[in-house]
C-alpha cells in the first residue's frame, strides 16, 4: 500500500494546485478613444490578452466585480451637478464572456470615482470625488443595483488651495471582517472610519485619521494577513503604513514614494500589496511615470524601497495584479495602453515582458474567474 500511496495523494491533490484561468476587466474613460468597458482572455503563460467583447459606458472609471462573478458594476465619472452620477449594472455570462446591461441607480453625488462589493454579494459602496460623498447602494436578488440605503456627507477644507476646497471621497474600502469602511478624503486629509451594517447596509461614522496638511489621501489597501494597511497620498507622494485591529488604525511610518531629489511636478495614484505580502507597489503619475517597490518588513510592516520602476507609458492612473501574482498590470490612461510587467517574487522588482493591450485612456483593471 505505501508504494501507491504518494503517487495518489499527487493526483487528488492535483485539482487544487491547478492555476485558474482568468477573463481581464477595464474600465476606462471614456472621452478619448474609449466607448466603455473591455473584455479580455488572459494568457497566463505569457501575459498576452486577446480582446472578447465590450460594453458601451460613459467614463467607467472604476469598476467591482460581484462575489459571484455573474454581475460587474460601473461607476459613471460624470458631473452634470444636482448629484447626477450613476452606478450602473451589467451581468457577465462566464461561459460566453458577454457583457449585457442590466440597470442604473444614483451614487448620490457627483464624479464616483471608486466602488466596492461586500463579502455578502449584497451591497456596493460608492466614492462621489466632486461631492465629498459616500453612498451604500443595495445589490438585489437578480443582479440589478437598488437605489441607496444609507448616504454621508463630508465637509470641510484642506491647505491646497486649487485641489483642496472642498472635501473629495477618492476611495471606500472595507475592513477585512466586513465591519468597517475606510474612507479616504482628498480634500479634507482624513480617512474617516465608518461601521457598517452587512444585513442592514448601514453606515455610521465612528472614527477619522488626521494625515499631514496637503497630503491628498488617495487610495488604501489591506496587507493580506489583517494586520497592516497601507494609504497612498496624492498631492504629497508618500506612502502611510498602519497597524490595523479592531477597526483602528495607528500610524507606523510615513515614507516618500519619490526618489531622492525629484522636483518636478507629479501626483500618486494607486498601490497594491503583492500576493504573497513581501511587498507594496506605488505608482505615480505625471512627469515621474512610475512603479515604486517597496519590501515589507514582515515582522513589523514598516517598509523601505526596494527600487523603481519606469511604466514605460503615461499616467499610470490604476495598476494590478493578475490572480496568480506572477504579472502586474499598468494602466497607462494617457498613453492609451496596458503595459504587461513580469514580477520577480524574490526582489519584487518588474521586467517588461513586451506585451501591450492597446485600449483608450485604461484607468482600472480587475479580474473575473472563467
């Protein structure tokens, strides 16, 4: 019996190492050479995506797929004033990859420039950048998008004048427990605590996080074991680390996502922890054009540079990680391109691996299980 035993426990393994394969989403916007969101087959073994099919969307800036990969839902980064933007719903037939609209509700705000899905499946939560507002939208049984539940608004003004008079909800993001939504305000430098409510969707402010007058909190993530969360700021170019435990956050470190001695004008975008959370990558945009990578300290979550990378496009807007972690992803809005980069998991650091998706002003990149 032992001879046959480990060549067994190999084949009923086998199903569970197996690598999935994966359809790549974008969102873009819209006023250039894009007509809405794109479709696309992944090739895993070389990065290279073949196009399958598309949606016509105004300014999807910002897209979340459901947990139950059936559904994709939309922000529309329109202002017309009188809180006019939309979410919109579509439904993806895994088999097929087809997009086909579903409905539209209100984001209660104006600009939403970022939305997320509950563990649940039951709820998305909007940022409304031009309003300073937040809303919690109910997913109904057949896919289709409710009209809000529960809605904040925030006020206040921060130091920079020409991008700071008003309060600007750049990102919702929650807690990984479910019980707590993170949101990070351009305009006021806070990230605002809120508890929310999975059955009920409700949403109460409960706690805020001063930054540093005229940072621009922008975009924040979890490290994948809980413990640490990272913020990427605007208007500073620093990158934030935090403990994180029962819906607190204290800060650790701040540090500088730029290389020493660069003056020239930019403005920080995204980040993202690495799969197996041995580093945060950091993009910045305008004239530095860039990829900082940073080795996380796994015993504290401090982080220090590991080196830089140049996206090799403009504006690197949004950038991510395919589901394997072996490539990542760069959005390049202003160059209209996606620049496929393979990931060296023992430095971190990024090789161009040649591939290009060639898709009008890319601003968001996500990932749907075939």
């Amino acid at each position: 019996m032992r001879l046959f035993l480990f060549p067994l426990l190999l084949i009923l393994a086998a199903p569970v190492f197996a690598q999935k394969n994966y359809y790549l989403l974008v969102g873009t916007y819209t006023r250039g050479k894009s007509t809405g969101m794109y479709v696309y087959d992944f090739n895993k073994t070389n990065g290279s995506a073949k196009i399958i099919d598309s949606a016509q969307t105004p300014n999807p800036s910002y897209v979340v797929v459901a947990p139950n990969q059936k559904f994709i839902y939309a922000v529309s980064e329109t202002q017309r004033g009188n809180y006019s933007g939309k979410v919109r719903a579509f439904s993806f037939d895994t088999k097929t990859a087809k997009l086909s609209y579903v409905n539209e509700a209100s984001s209660v705000g104006d600009n939403p420039c970022y939305i997320i899905a509950d563990k649940t499946g039951r709820w998305v939560i909007t940022a409304n950048y031009s309003s300073g507002t937040l809303a919690v939208l109910p997913i109904n049984k057949d896919g289709s998008i409710g009209e809000a539940v529960s809605h904040y608004r925030h006020w206040g003004k921060g130091t920079n004048a020409s991008r700071q008079e008003a309060p600007h909800v750049h990102s919702t993001v929650l807690s990984p427990d479910n019980k707590y939504l993170f949101v990070q305000d351009l305009g006021i430098d806070k990230i605002i605590v809120y508890s929310f409510n999975e059955n009920s969707g409700a949403i109460a402010p409960k706690d805020s996080v001063k930054l540093q007058d005229g940072s621009g909190p922008r975009h924040f993530t979890f490290h994948p074991n809980g413990k640490w969360a990272y913020l990427v700021q605007e208007l500073s170019g620093t990158v934030t680390a935090f403990n994180f435990e029962k819906g607190k956050l204290k800060t650790l470190q701040t540090v500088s996502a730029l290389p020493s001695g660069f003056n020239k004008f930019f403005t920080s975008a995204d980040i993202h922890v690495s799969n197996d959370g041995k580093f945060l990558y950091a993009s910045t945009r305008d004239s530095a054009n860039m990829i900082t990578v940073f080795k996380v300290d796994q015993k504290t979550g401090k982080l220090s540079v590991a080196g830089y990378q140049s996206v090799l496009g403009k504006t690197p807007r949004n950038f991510n990680f395919d589901p394997s972690g072996n490539y990542l992803l760069v959005a390049n809005q202003n160059s209209d391109s996606i620049v496929v980069f393979k990931v060296n998991h023992q430095t971190g650091m990024l090789t161009d691996t040649g591939q290009r998706i060639d898709v009008g002003s890319p601003v968001c990149i996500k990932w749907i299980e075939k």
